[in-house]
C-alpha cells in the first residue's frame, strides 16, 4: 500500500482556485455598472446615475414599498464586434429609502447622460412644548 501525504488545505487550496476562476469570468465579461452617486443634504437624497448613450424613454425610476428603483435598458443594434467595452447597455439598482422620505414628491431629471433623483425629506412636526402644572401644599 502506498504512502499518500495528508495535505489539510487541499480543499482550501481548490475552493480558493474555484473563486479566483469566478472573479475572472466575470471580469471577461462586458458587465459594467454605470457610476452611482448619492449624496445628501437636510432638504433631500439625491441619487446621481451616469448613463450615457441611453434615451430618456429607455430609463425607469419606481418606488415600490419604500425602495427607489431605477432601471434602465439600451437595445443598441451595432455591428461593432467590440474586444472590450466599457458602456452599459441595461442597468438595475434598488436603494432602500429611510421613513423620513415624502415619497409623493419624488422628481427624476435627465439630462446629457445624467439622470438625478431628488426624494425630498417629509416636513416633521416640531415638538409641542407640554405645560407642567404644579400643586403648592400649603
């Protein structure tokens, strides 16, 4: 019978191999995710979403159930046979948004590539001063 060294980190060693190959499949791949800002001030949240090449009737922008979600699909017919490419032709992100949003006052601009989301803060009510009243013992 022969003698086979035990080597512990050998599964180790192959599921670490097996995530390398995943991450380089997907870096091969023409999956590329448009520049996402947000940004914020005490009036709103504003999300910035870089989306050049696409028209404003490819882009959506939702709230369902207290998520902002912008969706965008570029159906782009080319006989370009591209060796790299680094714009997007469909884009999804869903952003979850604090209780303090008004989501009936949502606005969305578009404009040269640039699409911007302003969900403005609810007006909250200002604290009501209680009187306190007093018994004096006499």
């Amino acid at each position: 019978m022969p003698i086979v060294r035990f080597d512990p980190f050998a599964d180790l060693n192959n599921f670490q191999n097996q995530i390398n190959e995943f991450f380089n499949d997907l870096s091969k791949s023409n999956s590329v995710t448009p520049v996402t800002d947000i940004y914020g001030d005490d009036k709103a949240i504003n999300v910035e979403v870089h989306l050049p090449h696409f028209k404003e009737n490819e882009i959506n922008v939702s709230e369902n159930e207290g998520n902002l979600e912008i969706s965008a699909e570029h159906n782009e017919k080319t006989e370009k046979k591209y060796l790299h490419r680094e714009s997007a032709t469909s884009y999804y992100r869903s952003f979850s948004l604090p209780k303090n949003v008004d989501l009936d006052n949502i606005k969305a601009k578009f404009s040269h590539g640039l699409l911007v989301v302003s969900v403005p803060y609810k007006e909250l009510p200002k604290p009501k001063k209680i009187a306190i009243e007093s018994k004096t013992s006499k």
